[in-house]
C-alpha cells in the first residue's frame, strides 16, 4: 500500500486547535 501525507506549518498557538479539531475522526476512515 502506497501512504501518501503532507508536511504542513502549525502556528505553535494553534497546535491544539489542530489535535482537537482532528480527534474525533469518522469511523469508516478509521476502518481503512
């Protein structure tokens, strides 16, 4: 399988932002 991600900059006061904005995560990408 071919894994394919981005390298993105995070202003270090919106870092927890990001994790809580991607936390909760649809179950059908968790199944993949």
């Amino acid at each position: 399988m071919r894994r394919i991600g981005s390298v993105i900059k995070i202003k270090p006061e919106k870092i927890e932002e990001y994790k809580r904005y991607h936390a909760s995560v649809w179950p059908e990408v968790l199944k993949k």
